[in-house]
C-alpha cells in the first residue's frame, strides 16, 4: 500500500477490484460514483480523477482482512454496492432499507464505509506497531 491517504471510495472499489472473482477490473461501483460526488458536492470539494483506475493489491487484501470485523448489515451493503454493483433500489430492496428519501440509503452506506475505515485503520496501527516493535 502506498504512505498516500486515499478516500474510503476509492479503497472500497479498489477492494472489490482486487476480491472479485475473475481477478482485477477497471469497472468501478455506480453506488459508490455517485455518492462519492454527493459527499464532494455537500463538502464542496473536488472530485478525484483518472488515480481510480489504479490498483493496490495490498490495500484491497487488507480491506478484505476487515471486511469479517463488520457488522452483518454493513458487509452485506458493501458487499452489494461494490462486489455486486447493484443499484441503490436493488440494495434497498434486499436489505429492507427504505427507498424514500433517498438519505436513508445514503445514511446506511456512509455508516457502512466509516465502519470499514476505521477497521482498516485499527489494523494498519497494529501492523505498524508491529513493524516497529
């Protein structure tokens, strides 16, 4: 993984990148496109560009060590938005998420990723304490 910072976004589809079967591809999750340009939209930031395209295996293994630490619910919406690449609807649907008003799945989706984040945080301090000890 690089010492770079990246977005939980761009980790999570770099994540179902690296663990899709079938090896890499550069597709990336409709769900995740658009609520990351709602996030940079609200936030009033620039969204990234051409760098998701890139692909950093270690960071992606290193999600997936993460992913059995979550909650069910929160694997479940990752795992559909990004591995399965459904549609919001499709989500809802399935996970009994109501579709109306749309911040309902936003909210669901924005408290999966912050889950995954600080999981994946947690380990990368344990594997440097380790490094350095």
């Amino acid at each position: 993984m690089t010492d770079e910072r990246r977005d939980i976004g761009w980790r999570l589809e770099n994540w179902a990148r690296v663990v899709k079967p079938g090896g890499p591809r550069v597709a990336s999750s409709q769900t995740g496109v658009i609520c990351e340009r709602l996030r940079h939209a609200a936030e009033g930031t620039a969204a990234p560009t051409g760098e998701r395209r890139t692909l950093d295996e270690a960071d992606g293994w290193l999600l997936e060590e993460g992913m059995p630490q979550l909650e069910t619910k929160h694997r479940i919406l990752l795992w559909w938005c990004y591995i399965r690449n459904a549609p919001p609807e499709i989500v809802c649907t399935r996970m009994g998420i109501p579709r109306r008003p749309a911040t309902e799945f936003v909210q669901h989706f924005r408290q999966a990723q912050a889950a995954i984040e600080a999981i994946v945080d947690t380990l990368i301090k344990k594997n440097d304490s380790v490094k350095n000890s």
